[in-house]
C-alpha cells in the first residue's frame, strides 16, 4: 500500500502530524519536492520536533528515509537536522538516502532570495529566504546547477562553483550593490557536506522502485500545499515546485499510478504566509482569535500565519487535482469557543455563482466567498477520542465540510499531540 499525504490548502496544514501516524505501518518515508521552506512538526508527548528537510518518517527508528529528485536540498539545514536527532536518541545512520540528482542549495541561493525579495519592496512574494526560488531557477537554467552527485568530485565542484559564483557575484553587486561572495568559503563548505552525504547519496529512483516491487509499504510526503504550486497554486504567489500531489511522480519517479491512495490535510480554517490572495481571510478579531489559539506561527520562520475562514472552493480543487481519495482535517479544537462558524461553499465572480477555483489570480480576485453560518461549540475537544463524542455541532460542521469537498474524512486532530487524532 503506497499512499501519498498532500496540503490541500497553503502550507502548513498539519501534514508532519499525519505522515507521523502513518508512519507506524509503513517501511520507506519519502520527501518529493521543495526544500528546507517546508516546516513539518510532529508532537510526540512532550517532545516536539520542527523537520525541513528529513522525511517526518525520521522520528520513528527504523523506517527508510528518501530525499527524492525533486527536493531542493540544503545541506547545512540537512547535517544539522540530522545532528539534531542524533542528540535525541535519534539515529539515521544506514536510513537516508538522498538522490543524487537532487539539485544542492548553496549559500548564494539565500543570498540572491534575501536580496530580490528585498529589492521588491511591496511587491515581494514573502519567500521563506531559504533559496528556493534561485535553486530551481539554477536547476532549470542547468549551466549554473550544482546537484547531489557533484559532492563525489570536488576538484570539479570547485571549479564549477568558481564559475557559478563569478556570474552569481556580478548579479549581486551590480543588480543590488550589494557584497561579492568569497568563492572559497563556499569551497569549504562543500568539502564538509561532502564528506557528511555522500556517503548517503544514491539512485533513489531505483531504490524505490525495489521497495515497490518487494512490497513495502512507501509513504509520500508532501511539502507546501496544493496552492503554493508553481503552475496549479496562485502564481506567482507560489513556491517553486509542483508542491501539490502532481509532483510526486516527476519527483521521484514513481509513476502516479503506482501509489494506491491520496490523502488530503487541511485545517478546519485556513491559513496562509507570506503574501498573495486569500478570499476567506479574517484581517479581524476572529482570525486573531484563531492565530492565537491555534498557534498559528511559521514553523519556519516564526511569521505570523494570516488566518480565515475553511474555503470549499480551495479544498474541492485540490482533492481534484490532487486524486485526493479522503481528507485528514486538523485543528477542530482550535474552533472551539467561537460562536458562529462560515464555511465557504462557493465564490460569486461577477454575479456568478462558480465552485471551480480560478487560480489565476487576476480572475480570484474578484471572487467573493459565500458563505454557509454554523453553530460553534464551546467544548474542549482536546481529550476527545471519537467521532461521537464530540459535539453536535462539531460533527455538523466536520460533516459539511466532507459534502462540499466531496470526499470523506478518515482524521480528525483535536490537538498537536500523535495521540490527539480521531480516526473516524
Ligand atoms: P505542516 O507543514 O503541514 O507539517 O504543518 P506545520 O507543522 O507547519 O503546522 C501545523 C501546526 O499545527 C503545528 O504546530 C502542529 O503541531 C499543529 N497541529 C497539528 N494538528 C493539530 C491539531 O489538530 N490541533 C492543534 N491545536 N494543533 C495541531
Ligand atoms: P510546509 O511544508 C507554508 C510559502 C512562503 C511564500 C511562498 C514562497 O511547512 O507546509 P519560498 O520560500 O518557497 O520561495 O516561498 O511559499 N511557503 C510555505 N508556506 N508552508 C510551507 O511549507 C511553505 N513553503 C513555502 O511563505 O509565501
Ligand atoms: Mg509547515
């Protein structure tokens, strides 16, 4: 059984908590695009982990971790992530492996996020500054790549950054006045990354392939959400990659058809960071109501997330083009003491009722939610462990949204915590 877990909204949907619980019954953890943007937290008791990079897979010994094609990978976001777990008792060691055609984030990378987003201004996309956007646009300008595999021959790498880095340096002080990089310290730093991961570097693609073909249950992970996709997602108010479940097969290699089962997170709001639409966003005492209560900070980058109301029409277009088969909903606590709850069924676009979302933001922006008005509850939800135990109107609510989305939800979280999720 091979499943796929994907945000179905803008990020940060809690998709960490559910590849947590569904790590105990699979064998191979893979992460299949973007980079060290993403921020996937697991709560274990009172032990908490924030992962970027590694599969949320790592937490749970034994199970084989892969850092697929597509990733982006940063590796002293990588080493540390992995140094981190070890100090916990964590070991990775003979459980990673990262593919050696997964393009390398450099520190020129963050330097050229740091400096466009600033030369911006008010038109910035609020990037997480981790280098994503100049890493694939290196990856797919391919003379000024550096990928996985260059780590095993560092006479070239060094030669090749001395080039990358003559051009990239040209681009920052011209462009943006502002410091050339030194070549040599970026030399260094290879040296040590190489020493680290090569030893873990490999052809993934065949190495999942196997595991398929012995029957071992592979989990894909997902990392942004379906409308941070560069190409589906709401441009260029997006990430980089395919982050919605079209770029698992490119990612890896596995054909979509061989993975038996999409699952869909989102939260029973909605929230967003960085810049970009947000039709049901509360820009009021109520999405602060929900930012506090539901701690509602980049894992990432600590930014206040922007908070609104569950948007159907999001969530309906990405179970579409996501073949989103059930839906894990996190957050229900979260909601718990607002008196009146609105879910989005639909937007009104120049007096036309549409349920298909425009991602093309020029047309989204005329959209106007419409809205359904539920009763909230004032129960605390954290303790419940079943569907029937909790409120009336909280399973309403749950029940509406699985009519407008069109798809049946199998989790339900009431609370950060693995334990705290009702399997319904
Ligand atoms: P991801 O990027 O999709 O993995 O999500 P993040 O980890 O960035 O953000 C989700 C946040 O919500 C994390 O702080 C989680 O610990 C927390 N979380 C997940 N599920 C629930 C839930 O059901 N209730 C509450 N209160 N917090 C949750
Ligand atoms: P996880 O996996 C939420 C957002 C950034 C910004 C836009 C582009 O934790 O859900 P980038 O650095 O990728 O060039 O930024 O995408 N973004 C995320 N938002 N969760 C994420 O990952 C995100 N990864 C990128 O905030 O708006
Ligand atoms: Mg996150």
């Amino acid at each position: 059984m091979n499943t796929c877990v994907v945000g179905l909204q803008w990020g940060d949907e809690g998709k960490g908590k559910v590849v947590d619980i569904l790590g105990e019954r699979s064998e191979v953890v893979v992460r299949y695009g973007g980079g060290a943007n993403a921020g996937h937290t697991v709560v274990i008791g009172d032990s908490r982990f924030a992962l970027h990079l590694l599969p949320s897979g790592a937490i749970r010994e034994g199970v084989l971790c892969v850092i697929a094609n597509a990733v982006v990978v940063d590796p002293s976001v990588l080493i540390d992530e992995i140094d981190g777990l070890a100090q916990r008792g964590i070991s990775l060691a003979d459980r990673l492996f990262i593919s050696e055609n997964a393009h390398v984030v450099l520190d020129y990378h963050k330097r050229e996020d740091q400096l466009r987003e600033e030369s911006l201004g008010k038109q910035k996309i609020g990037t997480t500054i981790r280098g994503i956007g100049p890493c694939y646009a290196d990856k797919v300008g391919r003379s000024y790549a550096v990928r996985m595999s260059d780590f095993r021959d560092l006479g070239a790498l060094a030669e090749k950054l001395k080039m990358i880095l003559a051009y990239k340096n040209k681009l920052f002080v011209a462009l943006y006045g502002a410091e050339p990089m030194d070549v040599s310290a970026v030399i260094e730093n290879c040296k040590k990354y190489a020493k680290r991961l090569v030893p873990c570097t490999r052809d993934t693609t065949e190495l999942l392939h196997t595991v398929i073909g012995e029957g071992k249950s592979v989990l894909f992970e997902g990392a942004q959400g379906s409308l941070l996709d560069l190409d589906h997602g709401t441009f260029p108010y997006v990430t980089s990659s395919n982050s919605s479940s079209l770029g698992l097969p490119s990612g890896c290699g596995v054909p979509a058809k061989m993975v038996n089962k999409y699952i869909g997170v989102a939260k029973v709001y909605t929230t967003r960071v960085g810049a970009g639409p947000f039709p049901t966003e509360l820009d009021n005492d109520t999405g602060e109501y929900i930012r506090v209560k539901g701690h509602e900070y980049g894992t990432t980058t600590g930014r206040p997330r922007r908070c609104g109301w569950f948007d159907g029409v999001v969530a309906a277009y990405s179970v579409k083009i996501g073949s989103v088969d059930s839906l894990a909903l996190m957050h229900l606590d979260t909601l718990t003491g607002i008196k009146e709850l609105q879910l989005c069924r639909a937007y009104d676009i120049d007096g036309k009722e549409t349920t298909f979302f425009p991602a093309n933001i020029d047309r989204l922006a005329k959209a106007k939610p419409i809205y359904e008005t539920l009763p909230g509850w004032d129960d605390d939800l954290s303790e419940a462990t079943s569907f029937a135990s909790l409120p009336a109107a909280a399973q309403t609510y749950v029940r509406r949204i699985e009519q407008i989305v069109g798809k049946p939800v199998e989790m339900i979280g009431v609370g950060p915590k693995r334990s705290q999720t009702i399997m319904k």
